[in-house]
C-alpha cells in the first residue's frame, strides 16, 4: 500500500502535500473591567475538522480553511447570583464558484448563544438559553441552520 497516493480507478493522487503545508491558528484576547464586564474575542483559522484537500476535478490542493470571529461577553449582577452573557460566532469562508476556475464567493454565517444563569446558592445554578444559527450554504455552520433551540438546564453540586 502506497501511503502518499490514494488510488481511484486508474488515477493516484497525492494524499499529503508535503511541499505546500497548512497552518490553523488562533489568536484571541480576554480581559475583565473593573465594573465586572468580561469580554472575550478570538480570530481562528481554520477549525479542528478543516483541512487543505486535493481536488480531484481541479487536480490540485486547495485551502478549505474557514476564518471565524468568536465573541463572547458577560456580566454579572446581584452579589454574583445572576449572569447574563452573549457568545457568538462569525464565520467567512472562501468557497469555490466554478469547479474548474480559481473564482471565490465569500459566504457567511453565524451563531448566537444568549444566556442567564441564575445561582441562588454556591451549589445550585439555574440556565435558560438559546442557540441561534444560520448561514449560507457550504458553511461550517449551515449544517446546523435547521437546530436552532431554547434551553433550560438545572445544575445542582453536591
């Protein structure tokens, strides 16, 4: 078995690109002020699952890789026994417009995870959420535009 090649029919093709790697990174920042607002922002290419492909069609490598800005700000009220917070996602991505030119569409999408969280004891927190996605379709996120859902969710520590 030839581990460099994957063969289809009577074609191989390349299954690493040893001389053109890729790199996913993230950069991000967080910080609390002194009124007890915690913001957080990263910029993330590439998520875990993406990766540079071989297109078969165009007979080269081609970068996959999303760019994400992911947000997330919080506060909290009351001697700390009620949080509310906002996480979000953005994602843009580079998508192919014909298969056999080097033509790019920007596409977008988005998540947004609104929360309160209600501790009225150390031990004991209350959460009621929601998790907005849409997007256009050949985004990360597309896949999950049709499970958007509300939550409520009771921890208790014992």
């Amino acid at each position: 078995i030839n581990q460099e090649k994957v063969f289809m029919g009577t074609n191989s093709y390349p299954l690493l690109d040893k001389e053109h790697p890729f790199v996913r990174w993230i950069a991000g920042m967080d910080y609390t002020f002194a009124n007890g607002l915690y913001v957080n922002f990263q910029y993330l290419h590439g998520f875990f699952m993406e990766r540079r492909h071989y297109d078969y069609n165009q007979q080269k490598w081609v970068d996959d890789l999303g760019d994400y800005l992911i947000f997330r700000i919080e506060k909290k009220f009351f001697e700390d026994t009620l949080k509310i917070s906002v996480a979000s996602i953005y994602e843009v991505r580079k998508v192919a417009i014909d298969m056999f030119k080097d033509d790019r569409d920007i596409k977008t999408a988005y998540m947004i995870n609104p929360e309160v969280i209600y501790m009225p004891e150390d031990n004991l927190k209350f959460i009621l959420g929601c998790f907005i996605i849409d997007g256009d379709k050949d985004t990360t996120l597309y896949g999950f535009s049709n499970i958007d859902e509300g939550y409520f969710k009771v921890s208790l520590y014992f």
